[in-house]
C-alpha cells in the first residue's frame, strides 16, 4: 500500500514537471536558430530572424 502511494507521489511530480517544462517552452519566442515573429524593421521590411542571426560557425 505505502508502494503505491510512494509510486503515485513519483508519477504526480513527474508529470507536473513534463507539463511545467512544456508550458515554458511554448511561450517562448525565439528558437535557437534566432527565428522569431514576423516583425517589421525600422527600413520597413518584414523580417522573421534577428539581426544576429547571421554570424553563424559552419
């Protein structure tokens, strides 16, 4: 009995976890390749990537 409480206890928190980490991840703007939303620059383009974006290493 006190196995299956402890087991519960570990699937609660594990899951609470995954879903804490999925929420923070999709709130997020910009991925790791600088992508963000479309945006207009001050020339007046539509741009979906930053500025820095450029500088990349091959």
């Amino acid at each position: 009995m006190i196995n299956i409480g402890i087991l519960s206890l570990i699937l609660l928190v594990s899951f609470l976890c995954i879903y804490t980490f999925m929420r923070l991840s999709s709130t997020s703007y910009t991925g790791t390749k600088g992508i963000t939303k479309e945006y207009v620059s001050q020339s007046g383009i539509k741009r979906t990537a930053r500025k820095d974006r450029e500088d990349f290493i091959v």
